[in-house]
C-alpha cells in the first residue's frame, strides 16, 4: 500500500500561525452527579467554570459524551498490590469477594502486583491481540481464593521501607506495573480505568527528596508515566485499606489536606478509604460517561509549583470531580513530529470512539489500484483552538490496509493536516462537519482499509474500517 502525495479539504489548509505566547492545554475528565449521586448528563458549556489557582481560565472545548449504547466497551482493570505492607493476606480474600459481583463484566480485568521489579501476575488479562477472547467471566473469583490460600503460606509481604518526607523510597516496582497496565489498556481506544487497592501511589518531585541524581530520576518516571496515563485516557481510582485519612467528603471520597497529588488526584480518579465495591463501581461508571474538557491555562509558571485546579457549576445540587491540580514539570505539550499516539491507534484492538467519522472510496477510473477517499469528521469532537479571529485545528491522518490473507499493511507516515476556520467557518463546520479527500494506492489483494483521524491537539482519535471492492482487470 502506497500513500499519494495529492491532499486537499474543503478549507484551506495553512501552517498554524505564530501567536505570541504558545498555549499551555490542560485536558479534564469531569464527571457530574446530583445530589443522589446520580450522573447529569444536561449541563451546557457555559454552567461549567475552571479555576486555576484562584483565576478563572479560559475553556476552549467542551464536550459531553456518554455511551449510552454500551457498543464501545469501557475498561476497568483492578490492581491488588501485594506488595503494600498494609494490604494484609486477609484483605486479598476481601478483594475478591469485593470483586464477585462484578465478575460477569466482560470488561472487568485483574492483576496482582507480587514482584519488586513491578511484574504482573494476570488473573484475568487484558487481550493481547485483536480478537482474542477474554477468559470466562462466570466463577474466575472462586477459582482464585484456592489459589491465594496457597500464595498466603508462600508469599509474605515486604516490610516497609526506609520512608523520608513521608514517602517510601521504593516506588519503581509500583509505577513499572502502573506503566505497564497503562501500555496494555492503551491498546483499547476509549475511556479506562485503574483501580488500584492498597496505599496510594503518590507523584514524587525532586524537592521532596533533595537535589540527587535519584530524585531527578524519579521525576522524570512520574513525569512519563502521567502522559502515559494521560495519551491513554484512564483514570485512577484507589482502594486505600486500613489507613488514616484527614477527611472525607459527603460520598465517602478522601480529601487530601495536603498538596502532593496521587495519581487519582492527577488523572481526574478518586480515592476511597476500605471500599474497593465502590471505587470500582465508580471506576464503571465515569468510564460510561462525563464532560471532557480543555482549557488554556493563563497561570504563570511561576507563581507555584504546584497548579490547583478547581471545577465549578452554576446549576444547583451538582457536583463535579475532576483532578485536583497539576505539576507543569509534569505536563508534555504535543509534540507535532511526535507520531506514538497515531500508531498507538494503529495497533488498537477496537476502533477508536473519540472521534466520530465516516469514510467514502472509489477504485479510480484509470488506475484500479488507486482509490478516491473522502473522509468526514464530526468537528464538534475536535478541539479548535482560538487564535485571535480564527479557529485552528490540528489534525493526523492515517491509513491502514488489511489484503484478504490477513495481514497489516500501514500507508507509512500520518498525513498531517492544520488549518485556520474563521467564525463563520467554525460555525459552519459544527453543523455540517469537515470532509478531507485522499488518493491511496493500494495493490489488488487488500479487502478492507481502517481509516485513522488523530486530534493532535486533544489527544483523541476515531477510527473506522471500510471494504475495498477488487480493483477489476482492465479491458483489452
């Protein structure tokens, strides 16, 4: 499969334009519940407010999305970590009887973390490759209480470790597992969530350690691990067992008094004291559906080190929880010679749901092997970003080709596409939507093409895969 050089849109397509600050895009997964801790669906962008250390910041997109028709599954994978000194062999059966009632999801994924180095044991795994059948959900939690009986004679957790500023030095087992979970949901386009039960996994910066090769080290770890978590879009929920909290809030969710976020604080989780039912209902139900939210942040870096992020509401008895704040060590503003995030959904074992699309082809007339593609895209799922007068958007797209003996064929590299909309352009276009035609050549044996749109901007993508009729013979 070959990609042409020929790419044309209904609008002009122009190099984004100098502005004289670069934006710094923070990205929000809000959820909101009324007061019986029911999801609100109805709220219009201009009842939701975003805070930034006091000052009210600009939103340059919001959008609700909600799955209502449950075609596009939604991820909850739970992590026991058995290496937490407070999770007790007795809590492991507690776990699983916590999870019993939420065996029949098939989407419903278990780990135990036993190995320093921060190697999984899978209970019942992620798939692996597309397809791929997932292990029975009926009885999988009665099979494994056998099997932590004979672990308890085996297994003895670690004993804490040295601690300084009230963290435990050894981390890198904790965050490698929470990388590697990460990598693997990657793989499953659309909203995830981790739930993690034991203590709760904290972001550690170089202050709280000192200025030592180690802390820069780990900081650089967070760091990646968070725009992992982040290009992925999951959420973290912890199960805290058997530890002291400060205060908790009218549903049962731990408010930090202190200002070292976790990672639930950082990817817009929550986090609960000895009820693991509940963090993984909840974990369930935001990856169903919420607000997805973009604002540029006008906070200077310099006036903290560390951002608080509030999310308000005008309507009456609606609560909304998001993260709590971020550290701009942290944030990774996209890089557009970065393609990981366009072959990420390459390698989706679903298609991706951020973005809604349809796709058009046409074997040319002349040339069988070369097809005519149309592509349309809801341009309310995109994030237009505005520039003075104007909306500019950043697009990737790509092309996948799949010929009748099975195999994967990529176009080569995501075609980019930026363009500037004026106001009535915009307008225009969150009607009736953005259509982009592309020429690729194909060879006679591909069946079907997934074609691939990446929001650069916003980190979302959609996707969709169409048949390719057989290029006919040419007449003599």
């Amino acid at each position: 499969m070959r990609a042409c050089g020929r790419l044309a849109a209904g609008f002009a397509m122009a190099a984004f334009a100098l502005s004289a600050r670069s934006p710094r895009l923070i990205k929000l997964q809000v959820s909101a519940v009324d007061e019986k801790g029911l999801p609100v669906s109805d709220l219009r962008p201009e009842d939701i407010h975003v805070f930034e250390n006091g000052e009210s910041q600009p939103i340059v997109f919001s959008r609700h999305w909600q799955d209502a028709t449950s075609e596009t599954p939604h991820v909850v994978t739970v992590l026991l970590n058995l290496l937490d000194p407070a999770v007790q062999p007795f809590q492991w059966e507690q776990t699983i009887h916590a999870l019993k009632r939420f065996e029949a999801a098939d989407d419903l994924y278990f780990y135990l973390l036993t190995n320093p180095s921060g190697v999984l044991l899978p209970v019942r795994g992620l798939p692996e490759t597309a397809g791929q059948a997932a292990q029975p959900a009926a009885g999988w939690t009665d099979r494994l209480i056998p099997q932590l009986d004979a672990m308890r004679s085996l297994f003895r957790p670690p004993l804490p470790g040295s601690r300084k500023g009230g963290f435990d030095t050894d981390l890198t087992g904790a965050y490698a597992a929470a990388e590697t979970l990460a990598s693997k949901m990657s793989l499953l386009p659309g909203p995830k969530a981790l739930v993690w039960i034991g203590r709760e996994p904290l972001f550690v910066r170089s202050e709280d350690w000192g200025a030592s090769a180690s802390a820069h080290q780990m900081d650089d770890k967070m760091s990646h691990l968070l725009s992992v978590l982040d290009r992925a879009d999951i959420r973290v929920y912890t199960a805290r067992l058997t530890l002291p909290i400060s205060s908790t809030d009218a549903n049962d969710v731990v408010v930090r008094t202190d200002e070292r976020p976790g990672l639930s604080d950082a990817t817009s989780g929550r986090t609960y004291l000895d009820d693991i039912v509940k963090a993984v209902s909840q974990a369930s139900s935001d990856s169903r559906q919420g607000y997805r939210i973009v604002y540029d942040s006008q906070t200077p870096d310099s006036v903290t080190k560390y951002h608080k992020i509030e999310v308000k509401t005008d309507r009456r008895g609606v609560h909304l929880y998001t993260k709590r704040g971020y550290d701009p060590q942290m944030i990774q503003d996209p890089d557009p010679t970065h393609r990981e995030f366009a072959y990420t959904m390459v390698d989706a074992l679903r298609e991706a749901p951020g973005i809604s699309l349809r796709a058009t082809v046409a074997r040319g007339a002349r040339d069988p092997n070369l097809a005519h593609f149309q592509v349309h895209v809801n341009a309310a799922d995109l994030l237009l970003l505005p520039d003075g007068k104007s909306y500019r958007g950043k697009l990737s797209l790509l092309f996948v080709s799949y010929p009748k003996d099975g195999r994967k064929m990529v176009s080569g590299d995501p075609i980019p596409i930026s363009f500037n909309l004026s106001r009535e352009q915009r307008d225009i276009a969150l009607r009736s939507g953005l259509s982009f035609p592309a020429d690729v050549g194909f060879d006679s044996s591909i069946r079907a093409v997934r074609v691939i749109v990446c929001d650069d901007l916003a980190q979302s993508a959609g996707s969709v895969i169409i048949p390719i009729a057989p290029a006919r013979e040419p007449e003599h």
